[in-house]
C-alpha cells in the first residue's frame, strides 16, 4: 500500500532514537553516525531490525547527516553512505510480513543560511537535492526532513524534495519551550508554510519531553489539516557520573502518547533517548487507534517565520515601496541603496502597516533580480509578511522563492493566458494570490460584471489545487475625478465578491483621489466607505495618520475592537508628553557646535535653516558643519567622547546636509559632490557593524558611500569600483580568516588596474599588516577613515 | 541559565572603547543609552549552553581528548597540561539579538553600537554563569577550573569550531551554526575549553587575553589596565 494511503487509514507508528542506540552499541562523541553503514552495518541492521520487531512501520534510514558539507572528510562518498543506508535499511526490512515504509532521512545542513549565515538559500537547495536523487534512486519510500530550526531551511529542503521526488514527504521541526525555533520562527508559522507548500505530514521532533511538546501540539493542531507527526525526547536530559539519562521512561512515554492520539496526532514515534522498549509500548496503545478525521481549516493566513497574520481583521498593506511616482525609491532601486528601502519598511511597519507591498518594476534595472535581493534583505530586519507585487512571472517566481513563509501575489487578471502562467507558481511556491477583476476587456463598469470575474478567478484557483481562502479578490478602485460614477460600483463590488464569493478583499485605497485637491479627506472617506462594504486588506500609505486612526476607530465601531481596548490604549499613548529633549534655550548660530556634539537633530536643522539664510550653502558646510564634526572627531580621538557619541553628532550632522540638499535644489545650485567611495565586508564575513558606522560618518561629511553590503564576493568589489569609477575603496574584515579575502580583494583590485586607493578595517588588522596586503591606508576607526577621505578625496 | 545575568557597566564602557573612564564618569545621554540597552537586552536574549566532558592528555599535536579528538596547539598544551580533564563548551545569547542589531544600524546606529557592547558584556557573563553551574554539577572537592580557552586563541586555529559544532552538536542543541569562514552564528556566541585542575599550577599563564596575539595592540584588554 502506498504509503499517503497508508497514512490516512491507520495509525502510523515511526521508530525512536538511532544516535541513543548507535551509542549504546559504541558509537564514540566525535564519530559521524552515518559512517557506520559502511564500518558496523550489522549495528544499524539489528538497529532497524529491533524496532520493526517493536513495531514501527517507518523506519528512518541511517542518513540524518548524509550531506556534502557533513560528510566531508569522513573517508566515503555521500553517494556510499547513502546507497548503503538504504540497503541495510531494505535488508532489514525484508522478511517481515507487513510493509516497512523506509524513510530517507534528512537534518539541517549544519550551517546557517542567509541571512543569519552565509550559506546561500540556492546551494541549500542544491545540497538537499543530491540528498533526494540519491533517496530515489537506492528506493526510499518516503523523505523525511526533521529537527529543523530554520524555516527558509525547510524550505530549501522542501523544494528540494518536491521538484525532484514524487514521494511522500514528511516534515518536523523543533521548537523551544517559549513555542519558537532557535532561529524564532512560530509554530503557526511553521504549519501556514508547511501546509501552503503541499508537504504530507508536518510535525515536532526532538529538543524537548512529550510533556513539554504537547501544548505545542496543541496549538499546531489548530494551524493546520494535515496529518500530524510527534516525536518527542525521552523527558529532559540529565548528565549524571554515568553518562545521559532522561527523565520519562516507556510507560509514562506511553501514556503521553495516548494523549496525543486523543488529541488527533496520527503519527507517531520518538526522539533522542527513545529505544525499541519505548515504541513497543506505542504500537501495541496505537492498535487501538484510527486516525481521526479532523475539520478542515479555513481561515486565510499568511506569515513570515516569526509572525502569522490572519486575515480575521482589517490589515493594512503598506504601499511605499513601490517607485511609482516616487524620485527617491527609483533612484534606490537603481543603485540598490538598501538601506533606504529597508527604511521605508521599518518606518512602515512602525505606523502600522501588518503586510508590504514590494514592487521593483522599474524599465532600466533586472526587476526580478532586484525583486529577489529587496525580499532577502527585507526579511532580514522585518517581520510583517510581504506581497510581491509585480506583473512579471519572471519576477513573481524570483520574489516567491527567495520569501521565507508564506506571503501574497499582486497579481492576477480574469485573463486565462495570465491565471495559466502565475496560478501554478502560487500552487507550487504555496502563496495567497490577488486576484484582479478586470480581464481582455479591461476594468467592467459594473459590479455584477467584476463579480463574474472574481468567480472565474476563484475556479481557476480551485482548478489548481489553491483553496478560495487564499484568494483576495481586488475589485479596483478607479479615480473619483475622472470616473465619479464607478466610485460605488467599487463599493457595490466589494460586497458583491464578499456575499457570493466568501473571499478576502484587497483594495488600493489612494487610486481614487488622484487628481483632487487635499486627497487625504477623500482617501479616508472612502477608506471608511470600503471597509464598511467588507475590505479586508486596503492598501495604503500607513504613514498617514488619518488613515490608520480611520482604521482603529472602524474596530471600535464594527465590533472588533472589543471594549474598545485597543483604541484607548492608543489614544493613550497620543496623550503622553513627548520625550523631552536636552534642549538648549535658544538656539543661535554659534551654536551648532554644541547641538551636532550632543547630537540634537531637530536644533542642528533649525540652526542650519538660520545659517541658509546669511550664508552659501557651501560655507555652512565648510564653516561650520565640519569644524563641527572634525571637533567632535578629536574628542573622539583624545577618548573624551565614545563611538556612539561620535555618530549621534554624525547624524545630527546628516540632518543639516539634508537642509542644505534640500536649500540647493531650490536655488537651482548642484550638489555636494565630495566624491564617491566604496565600503564592503569582505567575502566570508558577516561582522558589519564597524563597516556600517564608517559609512554613517562618512556620508555625514558629504560623500557618497556606495555601500556593497556583507560578505561580498572579490569581483563584486572590482566591478563595482570600475564601473562607478570610484576613487577610493574601504574593506572591513573581522576574523583573521577572512583577512585574506581582503588581501585577495586587494590583489584583484590592483590586479585589474583600478586606479582606486583602498583603506581596510577591522578588529585583528594591524598597520602592519595592512601595509603586508597591499593596503593604503589603515583606518583604525571611523574618524581615521575621515581622514583618509579628506587625503584621497580632498 | 538559572541566575539573573547581571551587566557590568563599566565593562560596557570600556568596550565603547575607553578604557580609562568608568560608567560614572561618562556624559549622562551615554549612561542613559546603556541602561536603555541594558533594558532591550534582557528582552532579546535566550541565553544557552552545552557542555562534554573528556580526559585530556597531552599530544604531539596539542591535546587529545578520549574518542580520537584532538585540540591543535602548542598554546592549548601548555594551557592544560596540568589537566587530566577538562570540559568543551558552547554559550550564546541566541538569534533574536542579532537581528534586533542589525535593525538598529538602519534606525539608530549609535544605539546600535552601544547595544553590541551591552551584548558582548553578556555573552562574558552568560559564559562565567555556565561555567559557575557546570562547577557545581562537575568539579570535585580541591578541583577548579582553568580561564577558558577558544579556538583562534594563541595557535589554536579558528577552524577548530567545526570539532565542538560536531562533539557538542551545536546546531541541534543550543541553536549555534558555524560558517564556512568558521564564524560562529548568532555573532553573540562563545566556544571554549577549559581544563580541571587538581591545584593551580603557579606557572600557567592565566587571564582571558594571556594567549591573544593582538594583547600589546589592543583598547579594550584587560591586561593593560
């Protein structure tokens, strides 16, 4: 019987610990596990054998580790170990009368991904998937992917299976007590994912007791419907004189698992300490039990790995990061300024906003290339779900596989030729699709027409496998200046879709003032109008206040703010007396010393504006921003002021060269050019701290810094100092392994005959030693970097 | 961890880079930065450890530890000679920090900076808390402790955090990747060795920066104070 046939009818027991039994039978600390398939595959057999024996009907090949990284070095191919597991597993499993489903094993990499580490989503993919061929070919039953801690992990992982392998897939990941993973990704996150990508079975392994584990099975279970795997430790770890015990032994095991088969787990087994005595005493409680058919879900989530968003109230989706219309973001998206849109997102996310828009369409860039980077960076410092915003397939599909979770598409038409193309991305990427209700035809002026298309829309889901669920339905918003009549029809639309079709509703609520004077009043009133009709998601600039204290007073009034709790909570936090600022008195010129050195933004500015008035532009910089910083500079080098001193006075500085920017383009004058510079940690390093405040300081003396980011490949650096022409290039490296990519960067620099001085940085580097590789300048901190500026750049 | 982890201030100050002032002697606005930080910290760390044990002898290589293992150096040698045992370890403040840093660079950098050193104070102290709970579990009557010793240190190379990532399981245990640049992640993570001792031996070099190569180049050592 196949083995998801298998799974729906019965219980299905899986085996216990197989590092417990190799080290009772000799395994020593240190030893990889999976190289006793080739040294002691009589242990592994008995091993299989004793649980088969006790009553396992999944037993997990010897494979855990069965990586190209792990296994470096051990003395045999992956391809050895891995074709000899599954044999002694076979072997084992071939004179018992009932089928032995015989699972490939697979665990996490060992090393980190991006963007915690370095190891590329890409190559993780790649290391599984030799995992998988391999599993195919000497004949696994079945892949199961446990212990992870990282759910991009998964995620390669289970990309890896699914793209090559039609098996059955099971997958498992072990939470902490505080309910997240090492890397703080959330049960219902785990399980939104999970179920969206098609795996089988999802489950928790390892780490923690059946004790500890079984409220977090009882959140998981309300998270998903699909059959539930649990496989727990042997209690708690305690290292006594004698070696590891744990703290629950068989019978308590037991009875725990009596438990989780009451609750609705189907699958079961066990984890490190678990031994052939514990799953007899399982199997034999399991014959008892059929797997209970459990309500299937129906709410409409969508998540990042460490925060879940159901759409059960109204969420904002931010639509700042989107160029249109917008000078700064096209010239960030151009030069990849990411730290600018990164900014638009945390300033987002801070006013309000629970999911992002992300769009990178811009005609002179690689929108998907680009698409990819911004979802990887974002992710790095924001939790909120993203919508990958783009009418490009190409671009959709770049921005649906490097996301980690599960996040929305913006979008699709009625048009079969777009449903054919983007619906099956959806599917296999496991997303929630916006769907739009116009088609060949164009927008439908009337709502019963925008409805037939929402439906089309919905069937071609469903038609792909993607429950309604994960449809939200956009019924368009045209603009109330040139088409007043259809404003309605939106508003019709909405409730429309929302009585017939059962969907989510997404709107772009700021369309429909485009042409009126002070569109903030029309915005909101409009806002109010479609969230009455049933919007769900209105798609907005949440840095405008009005709109989101329009959306915290629809909670009250709706019923869903209960006891208003919310609402007054906030409008208590409105009611606080700002933070009071170190102010001085008055502010007066002379002053701007003193407001740059305590790093007193708002006074710097509104010194700065008193100088605009008096002096040029340049001067102000010169006279007096400068001295300033240089003053606070060598306090900093006689150590009476500290590095984040020295940056506050760094950014209050940035604030009067943004008045000043701002005063040049007004008077028609060009800009501050100082001249470029390119700052990077070198390739292998991820300490960018120190790289970072340098850029800080030195854009705040009026250069442009083209920051390259962490770990940067040596050609990335060439290329971009030969292509941006920039004459000088600073490297940070922090561990004196990585010393040598920044003397290999070095070489190649001068290798390629980039006529570019170099400065290098970092926490082990010498003068000396940047002298040895080839180095200009050595930049002990921040300040000496503005002075190599000020040598190279004048 | 059981015990509380308390920062020492100055310490924090003295890895802001001034090692000749103490908390009290810092502008009001950085004390408060710190406390402020100190604050945050506590609300981002899930501090955690691991430890073996193993007898230890001296080698041609360095040490050898039971099952095959071999710590690499003349440094870690000399650091446990006089050891017959002696534990590996791993702590870290884990993830969530990291990550609450690296925002902190787009949004307040100087926060940011001043946030790193408070989480490099406790990382030290997480670690002096282990070591203090693995005493109470591990050490004998008229045993102690070495200081602790970590790969990169002296001749040990760097890329010896492989062996205590495989020996300690650290990616399943405590949550600590390794790179291929043998980096540990999350940043605020520590591995070290420290051997037991039936009586400190008056001639071993002791002190966390008695082996660092950069020890008469350095701002923030101990050792210069």
């Amino acid at each position: 019987m196949d083995f998801r046939k298998y799974m729906k009818e019965n219980i299905v027991i899986f085996d216990g610990a197989m590092g417990t039994m190799l080290q009772q039978n000799g395994l020593k600390t240190g030893e990889i596990p999976e190289v006793l398939n080739i040294t002691h595959s009589e242990i592994v057999e008995k091993i299989h054998r004793m649980y088969i024996q006790s009553g396992s009907r999944v037993i997990t090949a010897n494979t855990f580790g069965a990586n190209e990284l792990k296994l470096t070095g051990c003395g045999y191919s992956q391809r050895q170990i891995i074709q000899k597991a599954m044999e002694i597993a076979k072997s084992a499993a071939a004179d018992c009368p009932h089928k032995i489903y015989i699972a490939q094993d697979i665990g996490p990499i060992g090393e980190l991904l991006e963007p915690l580490g370095t190891l590329s989503f890409e190559r993780a993919y790649e290391i599984y998937a030799n995992q998988v061929f391999m599993g195919e070919e000497y004949g696994a039953d079945l892949f199961l992917l446990e212990t992870m801690t990282d759910l991009y992990e998964m995620k390669a992982a289970v990309l890896a299976v699914k793209e090559n392998s039609s098996l059955p897939l099971v997958c498992t990941m072990s939470f902490e007590e505080n309910r997240r993973t090492f890397t703080g990704c959330e049960i219902s996150s785990m399980a939104v994912t999970l179920q969206a990508l098609g795996v089988d079975a999802i489950g928790i392994n390892c780490s923690l007791g059946p004790e500890e584990i079984f409220p977090l099975v009882e959140e998981l279970i309300k998270w998903t419907d699909l059959p539930i795997l649990v496989q727990p430790n042997a209690g708690l770890p305690s290292l006594e004189q004698d070696g590891l015990h744990y703290s629950v032994n068989a019978e308590e095991f037991t009875l725990w698992a009596e438990k989780y088969m009451a609750l609705g787990v189907s699958l079961f087994g066990g984890c490190c300490g678990t031994t052939p005595e514990y799953i007899e005493k399982v199997a034999h409680l399991a014959r008892g039990y059929k797997p209970e058919k459990r309500p299937e879900i129906s709410f409409s989530a969508v998540c990042s790995p460490a925060k879940t968003v159901c759409i059960d109230q109204v969420r904002v989706i931010g639509e700042r990061i989107n160029p249109t219309g917008k000078k700064l973001l096209k010239e960030a998206l151009r030069n990849r300024n990411m730290d600018y849109i990164l900014q638009q997102g945390l300033s987002q996310q801070a006013a309000g906003a629970t999911i992002l828009d992300v769009n990178t369409g811009l005609p002179e860039i690689d929108e998907s290339a680009v698409m990819r980077q911004v979802v990887k960076q974002l992710q790095a410092v924001l939790d909120c779900p993203l919508q990958i915003d783009s009418s490009d397939a190409k671009t959709i599909e770049a921005g649906l596989r490097a996301y980690n979770g599960k996040c929305i598409v913006n979008s699709v038409n009625g048009e079969d030729a777009v449903l054919d193309t983007v619906l099956p991305l959806i599917k296999k990427y496991g997303a929630a699709v916006v769907g739009l209700t116009l088609d060949n035809n164009g927008i439908p002026l009337k709502a019963e027409q925008r409805l037939a298309i929402a439906r089309h829309i919905c069937e071609k889901a469903e038609s792909y496998g993607i429950p309604r669920r994960d449809v939200f339905i956009d019924c368009l918003v045209l603009t109330a200046s040139a088409q007043q009549k259809e404003v309605m029809e939106t508003i019709k639309a909405v409730q429309l879709v929302k009585t017939h079709l059962g969907v989510k509703t997404v709107l772009g609520v700021s369309n429909i003032s485009f042409g009126l004077p002070n569109r903030e009043l029309i915005n909101r009133t409009f806002l109010t109008m479609a969230l009455t009709a049933g919007l769900d998601m209105p798609i907005l600039n949440p840095n405008i206040p009005a709109m989101m204290d329009t959306i915290r007073a629809f909670h009250v009034l709706s019923f869903q703010d209960i006891n208003s709790k919310e609402y007054i909570a906030y409008q208590n936090t409105l009611a606080q007396p700002a933070e009071k600022l170190a102010e001085i008195p008055q502010t007066d010129v002379n002053d701007i010393d003193y407001a740059i050195a305590k790093g007193l933004k708002k006074q710097t500015e509104e010194i700065t504006r008193q100088l605009l008035q008096e002096h040029d532009c340049l001067d102000i910089v010169n006279e007096y921003l400068i001295p300033a910083l240089d003053k606070v500079g060598d306090d900093f080098e006689k150590g009476i002021v500290f590095l984040p001193q020295l940056i506050q006075a760094a950014e209050a500085a940035k604030a009067a060269f943004t008045v000043i920017k701002e005063a040049m383009s007004s008077r028609g004058e060009s800009g501050i050019h100082k001249g470029k510079i390119i700052v990077a940690t070198v390739k292998g390093d991820i300490h960018d701290i120190g790289k970072n405040i340098v850029k800080v300081v030195l854009e705040n003396y009026g250069y442009e810094v083209i920051d390259l980011g962490r770990d940067v490949p040596v050609e990335t650096v060439v290329e971009q100092a030969e292509k941006l022409q920039v004459p000088l290039v600073g490297l940070s490296a922090l561990m004196t392994t990585t010393l040598k990519s920044m003397e290999q960067t070095i070489a190649a620099l001068h290798q390629a005959n980039i006529p570019c001085k170099t400065f290098v940085g970092g926490a082990v580097l010498t003068e000396d030693y940047a002298k040895k590789i080839g180095a200009d300048f050595y930049a002990k901190d921040a300040k000496e970097a503005v002075t190599i500026a000020k040598k190279v750049l004048g | 961890m059981q015990y509380p982890i308390k920062i020492d201030k100055d310490e924090v100050v003295r890895y802001l880079g001034c090692r000749e002032q103490s908390f009290a002697s810092v502008d009001k606005q950085l004390q408060q930065q710190i406390r402020d930080a100190i604050i945050q910290l506590r609300q981002l760390i899930q501090p955690k450890y691991v430890y073996k044990t193993f007898s230890a002898a001296v080698c041609p290589e360095g040490i050898s530890l039971d099952g095959g293992i071999v710590l690499l150096g003349k440094d870690i040698a000399h650091h446990l000679k006089s050891c017959g045992s002696c534990i590996l370890m791993a702590a870290t403040l884990g993830h969530q920090l990291d990550r609450e840093i690296a925002k902190l660079q787009l949004t307040n950098m100087s926060q940011s900076v001043v946030l790193n050193a408070v989480a490099i104070a406790a990382i030290e102290q997480v670690c002096d808390l282990a070591q203090e709970e693995i005493a109470c579990h591990i050490l004998r009557p008229g045993e102690s402790f070495t200081s602790r010793f970590s790969p990169g240190y002296g001749d040990m190379p760097l890329a010896q955090q492989y062996l205590f990532a495989q020996v300690l399981d650290l990616s399943r245990k405590v949550g600590i990747g390794v790179t291929e640049s043998f980096i540990l992640v999350p940043s605020k993570s520590v591995t070290a060795v420290i051997g037991i001792i039936k009586e400190l031996d008056k001639d071993m070099k002791q002190g966390k920066c008695a082996y660092c190569r950069l020890r008469d180049n350095c701002d923030f050592s101990r050792c210069q104070r």
